[in-house]
C-alpha cells in the first residue's frame, strides 16, 4: 500500500524465540496501530501509538511491546513468540483528523513452529 | 466476546440476489466505518457513518448507522462477483484512538 510499509511479509520463527516486526510510513501520521487477524475474530487491537514514544495497549497485548523512537517506524515485538501468536498481522495509520484509518499495511504472516 | 459481532460470518450467493450484512454491539459508538478486504491484502475504507441514523449509499452498497449508535447494517443490491471479500465493520470507543473491528462477513458472490 502506498506509504506504508511492513516488513518482514512472511516469517516462519521458532517458539521461544523473540521476534520483531516492522511499520515504515512515509504520510508523517501521527497514530500507528498494530493488528492481528485470526480466523473468526475480524482483526484485533494489539497496541497503537499517539506520538513518538507514546503507547498504549490494546485488547490482545499480553506477550507483545512496541516501540516508536520515530515518526515514521512503529515496531511490534513479540518477547517469546508462542504457537498461539501464529497470524497475520497488520500496521495501519491515521492522521488524526478523521474518524477512520486512512492506510492498511499488506499485512506480515506469522507462523511459530 | 468481542466488541462487535457481525453476522453472519460467511454467506455465499448468486450473482444478482440482494444480501444484508449486520454488525452489532452493546456500546455506543461515536462513529463506525466498513472495510472491504481482499486476501493478501489490508482492509480498504467504503465508507464512515456518524449520525444515529445516517443512511450512506455508495452505488449498490446501503450503509446504514442505528439510531443508538450501537449498530449498523451494510446491504448489497445485484451483488456482483465483485462484491467478493471480507466485510469488516469497526467503531471506535473511549478517548476516539482504539478501534475496533467486527469479528467479518466472508461474502462469495458466484457467477
């Protein structure tokens, strides 16, 4: 999607094993979530950022951390990846003065064997 | 239990018939949106809703906004192959930062 960017797209990882997660936005937004999306539960809230180095969570956030030292990067790291946090996770952005998302990243496939 | 269900979860039909998705909760909402996504792909916007009330109609799509804000229906007139995706509805709640997202209406619509 133009001007946002998530990286890895696929990653197979090891249970136990931490694993980092990248957002790039080029838009200057000022918020940046992270979902998942799981069969049968849409896409699910995990953390989301208002600014550099402000964070808060949201409603799946156990076993996860984020990081904003900049703008442009928001970085979703799982501290002990568990089988259970296999998914598809996405980076969306908003610029604050809507009431809706205005990007959706392409989205990274997680799979912890 | 999550915040919005929606229902159903999947419908196939064919090409031509009328469909209604609904997406329902138990907290007020300041606003709710609908996404549309494809595989492989994020959730792109059809349209935000405000107002209890407000109805929205983008070409063949009806969006609809309770009048208590707690619900909304999205319905499809002659769906077209076209229409085929995931639904997605979503409300925000508390300070208007957390958003939400309905648990997904899988659609096919078959030639």
């Amino acid at each position: 999607d133009a001007g946002i960017t998530q990286s890895p797209r696929h990653k197979v990882t090891e249970t136990g094993t931490p694993v980092t997660l990248r957002c790039h936005q080029t838009e200057n937004h000022r918020y940046m979530y992270w979902y998942r999306q799981d069969p049968g539960h849409g896409l699910r809230l995990i953390h989301y950022s208002y600014g550099v180095k402000d964070t808060d969570k949201g409603e799946v956030s156990d076993g996860y951390s984020v990081s904003r030292s900049k703008t442009e990067d928001f970085l979703l790291t799982l501290e002990s990846a568990t089988s259970s946090q296999t998914s598809v996770y996405f980076c969306a952005i908003r610029a604050g003065k809507g009431v809706k998302f205005d990007t959706f990243g392409s989205g990274t496939r997680l799979t912890v064997v | 239990t999550q915040l919005l269900e929606q229902s159903p979860q999947f419908l196939s039909i064919q090409e031509g018939e009328n469909l209604t998705v609904y997406c329902n909760s138990s907290s007020v909402f300041s606003s709710l949106q609908w996404y549309r996504q494809e595989p492989g792909e994020g959730p792109v916007l059809l349209v935000t809703v405000v107002t209890g009330g407000e109805v929205k109609k983008l070409k063949r799509l009806t969006f609809q906004f309770g009048d208590a804000r707690k619900d909304s229906s999205l319905h499809i007139t002659a769906a077209q192959p076209g229409d085929t995706g995931l639904y997605l509805c979503a409300g925000a709640v508390g300070t208007g930062n957390q958003f939400y997202f309905g648990t997904g209406t899988s659609l096919t619509v078959i030639p």
